[in-house]
C-alpha cells in the first residue's frame, strides 16, 4: 500500500503543480454542492487518479477538487466510496491516507442519514461526537505499517472536542439551528428495519448511515483531528417509519446544503491549525 500512496500522490502532485492543502473534506450524498463554494485550482475526475476506486452511487459526482474554502487549501471528494460497492475496506479509506500524504491536517466528513432520536426532524444537521462502528470488519486489520500509525489508534477523541464547539458556536452566529450526536455505521445498502432503528437508538445512536466511520478511524491512526457533519433525510422513530428511497434522501440533503456549505465555509475559515 505504501507503493500505492506514494505513486498516487506523485501524480496528483505533477497535475497540481504541488498543491499542498491543509484541510480534507469527503462530501457525502447529495452533498457535493460545496465544490460550488471552493476556488477551484485543479480538479481530476477519479477514473484519472491512479489506485484510485470510482463512485458507482447516484449524488457522488466522482471528482477530486482542489483549491481554496475561507481562506485555506482545501483537497475535497466529491462523491465518496462505500464498502457496500464491492470495495475493501482498505479501498475505501485510500483516499485519506493519500491526503495524509498530500500534507491535510485536518479532515472533514459530511453524510446522509437516517434520524433514530425522537427529537430529531427530516432535515436534522447533526454535528458529530462520536461514532459506533457497526461494520463486520475494520480497515486497520491487518499488518500494521508504523510509517502510517500506531498498531492500536487511540479513539477517545475522534471528533476533535475543540472544533465542535466552533461549529455550535458558528451556526448560533448564523441562525442555523444544530444538533450533536452520536453516528453509527452500517454497511448498508438497504436502508434500516424498524427493529434495526429501535436497536440503534436503544444502543445509543442518534443516526446511522453506510459510511464515515471507516474515514475517521484511518484519520485517526495517521493523527488528522476530524470534523463531522450528517443531514437526517429520514426518520426511523417509533411511529415515523415510512418508505423512504434514495431520490428522497439526495431531495432532503440538496434542501439543506446550503446550510451546511455555509458552516463548512465559516468553520474552516476560523480552524487554526
């Protein structure tokens, strides 16, 4: 895999002209919208990128964008890849390690998910604090390579304590109305049963979706602080669980982009790195 990193992040560096950002952002469904926010310098189609998997999933645009969000480098996915496409594990966190490489600090993650917490509404923005990996495996299974991190990652923290209270304090500044929670992540693609989304909330999930949780752990064990954000695009409470398909879920998320776009924006403007 380090062949692999190392050959991917020479070629982006030749069509980038060295571009180094500091800030990674993965967006996920329906979510690619911020792209629109970013003076983009470069951007390379995955199909492109060499080692690189390709998105086979409606509302991920499959583009690697370059350029800056308030003020700073940023390198974000437009359109991310999931374990239920086929891919390893591995394969799916790629892309972190090659920011990694690349020089981000700091990644961002945004998803879809459904909302388990009865206080939650269709169109919830949920900030993360923590997540319960529900996956059958773990991309840090495996040799472990000390050149990328320790053999057992520290997860007290996954979600850096100091950039939520800045995401709660920048939406309170602009009237967007927040949430924080915990995420929990399933392989997907069907979405939940009844009995599955009683089970998540009773475990102690708030939401639960079909990526992110991957990402943050290879975050972590190459020592990235990480920022979460999830749009509830449909509900599995008690009483509220109706069919729900994925043009309604890309509906809900395109609605609330626009508010989370501007908390991604003001968010990676006041980070100091």
């Amino acid at each position: 895999m380090l062949q692999e990193i190392e050959f991917t992040t020479k070629n982006i560096l030749n069509k980038t002209n060295n571009f180094n950002p500091q800030f990674g952002i993965i967006l996920g469904t329906g979510l690619g919208g911020l792209v629109n926010e970013i003076k983009a310098h470069y951007t390379i189609p995955y199909s492109e990128i060499p080692n690189f998997p390709v998105s086979t999933v409606r509302g991920h645009g499959g583009k690697l964008i370059f350029g800056e969000l308030g003020g700073k480098k940023v390198i974000a996915m437009q359109g991310r890849f999931h374990y239920y496409e086929g891919y390893t594990m591995q394969q799916i966190t790629f892309p972190v390690r090659v920011m990694k490489a690349l020089g981000v600090k700091t990644l961002i993650v945004s998803n879809a998910s459904g909302g388990m917490n009865p206080s939650y509404e269709v169109g919830e923005i949920m900030i993360i604090n923590d997540h319960i990996n529900l996956f059958p495996t773990n991309p840090l299974i495996g040799p472990n390579d000390e050149q990328f991190g320790p053999r057992f990652v520290d997860m007290s923290e996954p979600y850096k304590k100091e950039y939520i209270t800045l995401a709660k304090a920048i939406a309170a500044e602009h009237g967007i109305k927040v949430s924080e929670g915990v995420y929990a992540g399933l392989t997907g693609p069907c979405f939940e049963t009844p009995a599955e989304y009683r089970y998540l909330w009773r475990i102690g999930a708030d939401v639960v979706g079909m990526s992110t949780v991957p990402e943050v752990i290879v975050a972590k064990h190459s020592n990235m602080n990480c920022f979460g954000i999830s749009i509830v695009t449909d509900l599995g409470v008690e009483g509220k669980v109706f069919n729900v398909s994925h043009d309604e879920v890309l509906e809900v998320a395109k609605r609330q982009e626009p508010k989370m776009s501007k908390l991604v924006k003001e968010f990676v403007n006041k980070v100091i790195l």
